[in-house]
C-alpha cells in the first residue's frame, strides 16, 4: 500500500542519520587504520634498528607492502567519509 511507504520528507531525515552513522563508523575504521599503521611501521623501523631485518630484505619488502596495504585501506575510508559528508550536504539542501 503506498501510504504506508514513508514520505519523502522521512525518508530524507532517516538517510541524513544512515550517513550520518556511517560517516561516523567509516571515523571510528580510519582511526583504527592510523593506529595500525603507526604500530606496523614502529615494528619495522624497530626490526630494522636491532638488524633483524636488513633494509631491501624480502622481509623489509613484506612490511613495506603490509603498510601501503594499510595506507590504501586509510585512503578508501577517507574517499568513503567524504562520498557520505557529500550526501550528508546534498540531504540537507534538499530540505
């Protein structure tokens, strides 16, 4: 029944929350990412100041790889904060 669809002015304030919360989610992921990041390369810059991993080792390599992988996760969770700021904007100018 189409009157029980909810109005478009609703609809409008409930995805304004939805993005809202996911902004605020994607933050809370970011956040975790830089930590990671940060313990990641204090434990290679560590391995590398004692000699247990020499610089352009295979192993020096890996961490190197797992630390972009970490970058490119922090990229995609600021692109995601900013696609939901951008619908959080256009919601509201909609109003």
């Amino acid at each position: 029944n189409i009157d029980k669809l909810p109005k478009c002015s609703e609809f409008k304030i409930n995805s304004g929350k939805y993005y809202k919360a996911a902004m605020k989610e994607e933050e809370k992921q970011k956040k975790s990412k830089q930590n990671e990041k940060k313990k990641l390369q204090a434990s290679l810059d560590n391995a590398v100041k004692k000699g247990q991993i020499k610089k352009y080792s295979q192993e020096w390599y890996d961490m190197v790889n797992d630390i972009h992988a970490v970058d490119a996760e922090i990229d995609e969770c600021t692109a995601n904060i900013e696609n939901y700021q951008n619908e959080i904007t256009k919601n509201e100018s909609n109003k």
